[in-house]
C-alpha cells in the first residue's frame, strides 16, 4: 500500500469547518505536531494523520472520534492524541502535578477507547497512546507538569518533545516498514 510520512502537512481534519476558532486552533496543533514528525531530524516511522476509531467485532457501533496521527514502525503502532495547551482548561495543582479543570469537562475516554480497539484488531502487534501537548500560538508555554497527567486507561501525556523522546523510546531509532496487517488498518481507517 505503500504508506509514507510524506502525507500533506496542509491537509487539516476539518476541524475549523465543524468546531469554528476553537477547532482551527485544535487542527494548528496538528499541522504542528505533523511538520515535527515528518522533519528529517527524526526518524522516518510511517506517519498518517485523522484517523477514524475502528469499529471490531467486539465493539461494532462507531464512534464519532477519532485519532490525530498513527505512528508505526515495524509491530509496532502508536496512537497519538495531538492537544494544544491552553492555561484556561489545564491547570497546575498542588506538588506541580498536571491535570485538567475537572468542573470544565472530563478527560476524553476516546484514546483508551481507540487503543483499545486498535489493539483488538491487531493482536500480536504492540498498540500504544499517548497525549502530546503542544504550545499555542506562543502565549502559554505547555509546563512540563503535563508529564504527570494521566488519562483514562493510564495513558500518559507529554510536553511536545519529551512525546517525541517516548515516540523513539518505543518505536527504536532504526524505522521499519509497518507490518501489513497495521499498514492495511492505516489504510482502512484514515479519513478522507
């Protein structure tokens, strides 16, 4: 199928059309987190962005999320949740630890959600998530606090590039190319 890191960093997920402001600034943060990923200075993993959660036999009603980018090498599949850091919502608590405004809304479910989807389609396979926050437009500076929040199912976010130290930390240095079993479910599951 022949899938690259190549894909085209201005193709957005049309979150500007559906969530207006709020959305061009959600789809920011994913061109954002698409150029960093598909730099020469890192290494060359298959990376596809918008991605729909999979329906399995197990779990066939759909789901209206989705996921930011799917990261593979070899086995080996990472779910990335890009977020754009905004002081309003998240907050730094007591001892530095990340969290988020909990009276403003709950943490998302749809990454433990997706994993555990990618994970039923692909048994064998290593199938891992992660939020990566980036910084807005220059005006909040993601604390490195976020390291400690935790989402449903246990999945760890990150500051933009300590998520790319755990990116190579779990994928290795030395890109393959995807199994084709994850490199079908890429193809499957990407929108547009």
């Amino acid at each position: 199928m022949g899938l690259s890191n190549a894909a085209p960093a201005d193709k957005g997920s049309g979150l500007k059309a559906t969530f207006g402001r709020a959305g061009e600034v959600g789809d920011s943060g994913e061109r954002y987190l698409h150029k960093v990923l598909t730099t020469s200075d890192f290494p060359r993993y298959t990376v596809s962005r918008t991605h729909d959660i999979p329906s399995t036999p197990r779990y066939s009603k759909p789901m209206a999320g989705d996921v930011d980018f799917l990261i593979a090498s070899g086995e080996s599949l990472l779910l990335i949740d890009a977020k754009h850091w905004r002081s309003a919502i998240y907050w730094t608590g007591p001892g530095g630890v990340g969290m988020k405004n909990l009276e403003r809304q709950k943490l998302s479910q749809n990454m433990e959600i997706a994993r555990s989807r990618y994970r039923e389609l692909l048994p064998g396979m290593t199938v891992e998530a992660l939020v990566i926050f980036v910084p807005t437009d220059g005006r909040d500076r993601v604390p490195r606090s976020v390291d400690f929040l935790i989402w449903p199912g246990g999945i760890r976010s990150y500051t933009a590039a300590r998520g790319l130290d755990r990116i190579e930390q779990l994928l290795g240095l030395n890109p393959e190319p995807p199994h084709p079993s994850i490199e079908g479910l890429i193809a499957r599951t990407r929108r547009g």
